[in-house]
C-alpha cells in the first residue's frame, strides 16, 4: 500500500508552528505532513519522523497517546541543527480498531521506510511500540540489536503484547531475528535479582543505571552497536521528566539521555530510534515535552557528524591491533578508525553458518580503555559478551 495510506496530517493547532518570524528555527524548514493529499517526498531525507498515537497498550499510562504533538511543539521551536540535514515528517499513523491494527501499520510503513535506507525517529505511544518496530526489521530478514533505556525489562507475562511484555514477545518468536538485547539503567528494587538472572541467562547485555553514570562513555559503544534504540521516558527521573503515571525519583538526568540520543544519531548503524512513554497530563508546563524534544534534536545532530566507518566489508582505512593474550590461547584483533579514532573489536566465530548469519555483529564497538585492558592481559568484558552469544 502506499505510505501515506498509514498516516494522517498534524494537527498544526495543538503544535503550533514556528512560522517565519523564528527562522531558522527546525520548524521552517521541516518537510511536514499537515494537508491531506499533499503527503511529503521521503527518499531524499536525511531523518523521518512518524508518530504513533495509541496508547491503548500501555500499562498504567494511558494518555500517552497524546505524546507526538506536544513533542512537536517545542521540538520546531529548536534551532536547525544543520543546513545539510533534510527533516521530513510523516505525521502520525492512524490508530487502528484495535491495538494489532495499529502494530500491523507501524509494521509495514517502517517497513517501506527501512527498505529505503532512511533513519527513523518514532514517536509514542507506549513501550509496546518496540514489538512492531522489531517485526518491521523481521519482515526485511534483518537481524538486529535493541538497545533500551529503561528501567524495567518488560518480561511481564501475557499473550497479547503490551508495554511491560513486549521483550518477551520478541524472544518468542521463530525465525529470530534479535541477536541482542541491551539495557541501559535498570534499577535493581523494580525488577528484583531473580529477573536479573534471568537476563543473563538469556545472554542479555544488562547495565545498571549506576553502571552508565558513572561513566556515559561506556554507554557510547552499546548504543553504536545498535539498529534500534529505545528510551522509555520513566527511565529519567521524575524531578526531570514527571509526565508519566509510573514516575521513579531515580534515573537519568535529562542530558544523559539528550547525549544517549547524540550516540544514537552518530551511530552509523542505528536506524531506528524511538521515545515512549512521555503522558502528556501528568506534565509540568511541558517540561517533559520539551526535554523529549531536546532529545530528537540531539538525535538529529548526531546523524550530521555520521562518518560511515563501521568496518564491516572495507578495512583499508583503519589500523589494525592484534593483541595476543597467551593465557587463553586467543588473539584479539582491534581496528581503530583513521577518521573518527572510534574502536572495535572482532570476536571470531567458529560455525561457518553462524558467521555468515551474524556477519555484520562480529565486529564490537569499543573504547580505547578496552584496547588498554587487552595489553594488560586482561580480555574485555565486551569481548567475552559476543563470543560467548557468537560461540555459545
């Protein structure tokens, strides 16, 4: 079907453009969707908005529906980022009878959308937005890594999806095509050690919100490993972010997740990212809204300062670093960028077909800290991560 079939136009009253008298602010110069039958052109963006207004899936929160909008308002108010970068948004997709029937149209218009190449930002709605966003990439036979922001890791039971189950859903299904799921800042007292265990059982990648504080540069490397990432606004703290019905005075600052959002549009794999959970009536005179805005635009910056140089077919332009840890009968092979002095590290696979299905996960982002930890003999825990899910 076409793409504007799943969509309806914004409704400028409740976002209020910036008009002409703010130039050159990002709403000037947006390629929006606000007049049907004038649907915008896609193919040269450099960024796709779309949002999704069904909250009937998310647990406890309903009113998180009304979240795109009220986004939009702050965020066209915000500076254009760069002159290069074209913003094109699509408007919101049109709620379905039932909440499978709005799945079904996020499936099939991420679907249109990532069979182009384009980078997508979707804005919710609830955390069982993630499910669908999963089976869009599914659909292209893609096989992926989520990376979550969030203080829960939405096990819940259930047989229809929702908000609190949705990853449970995604490890269900068969084929698979989720090689793997990491958490940023989960909270220990919301979802107990036995949940914990459980994760590493399933060879999950898990981080403590006191993890990645106490050094935001060790979030860098898992959000660049990521197709899609994810932040539930729940996971910032509430004298922050208070709209939402589920608040924690613990979290992330504001800024940590405007930098995660930086990380994300830098990373030149990540090509979808998504912000749930933010409701709108449970705000402080917008100013989760607008700290969610502050978020896009940092997304949307990001993606300026993209340097095409992840090192999956063409490695002439990296050096190359291997570190041989004799106690373990293994060498590690680095690469460091000759542009950007980003690092990754290749962890082999012994199965061929395994290789050939996971080809575009055997090589690891990392910092340079990882580089010094291997010459001190010392194996990354990264490293022991993948080999592990690759050789497990």
């Amino acid at each position: 079907m076409e793409l504007s079939t799943y969509f309806e136009p914004i409704d400028t009253a409740a976002v209020g453009f910036a008009g002409s008298e703010f130039h050159p602010m990002l709403g000037d110069t947006v390629d929006a969707y606000i007049e049907k039958g004038h649907f915008p052109q896609v193919d040269d963006a450099s960024v796709v908005l779309m949002g999704v207004t069904d909250d009937r899936l998310s647990i406890g929160n309903r009113g998180c529906g009304a979240a795109p909008d009220q986004i939009r308002h702050y965020l066209y108010r915000l500076a254009r980022p760069h002159e290069e970068i074209k913003v094109v948004d699509l408007g919101n997709i049109t709620p379905g009878a039932e909440p499978r029937d709005t799945h079904f149209a996020v499936i099939e218009a991420l679907d249109q959308l990532l069979e182009r190449g384009l980078t997508v930002v979707v804005l919710g709605g609830g955390d069982d937005l993630v499910f669908p966003i999963y089976k869009a990439y599914e659909l292209l036979g893609r096989v992926i890594n989520i990376c979550a922001v969030d203080s829960e890791f939405n096990l819940d039971g259930g047989d229809e999806v929702n908000s609190r189950n949705y990853l449970q859903h995604i490890i269900l299904q068969q084929p698979n095509y989720l090689f793997d799921y990491v958490n940023m800042g989960y909270q220990t007292y919301f979802v107990g050690n036995e949940m914990v265990k459980l994760m590493d059982e399933l060879k999950f990648s898990t981080h403590r919100l006191g993890e990645i504080q106490a050094s935001m540069e060790h979030a860098e490397p898992l959000v660049r490993y990521s197709d899609v990432v994810v932040a539930d606004i729940s996971a910032v703290r509430q004298s922050d972010a208070p709209a939402n019905a589920n608040p924690s005075p613990h979290g992330f600052y504001g800024e940590q997740l405007c930098q995660i959002a930086r990380f994300a549009g830098m990373s030149d794999k990540t090509s979808c990212f998504g912000l749930f959970e933010m409701n709108p009536k449970f705000d402080n005179r917008g100013q989760t809204a607008h700290m969610m805005a502050h978020a896009v635009w940092y997304f949307i910056e990001g993606f300026y300062y993209r340097q095409n140089d992840f090192p999956y077919r063409d490695k002439q332009y990296y050096k190359r670093f291997t570190v041989e840890m004799p106690q373990n009968g293994l060498d590690i092979v680095f690469y460091k960028s000759m542009k950007s002095d980003r690092w990754w590290m290749e962890v082999p696979c012994s199965d061929d077909e395994r290789r050939e299905r996971y080809l575009r996960h055997t090589l690891i982002p990392c910092n340079y800290s990882d580089y010094q930890r291997a010459m001190e003999n010392e194996i990354p825990e990264l490293w022991w991560h993948y080999y592990n899910r690759l050789n497990g």
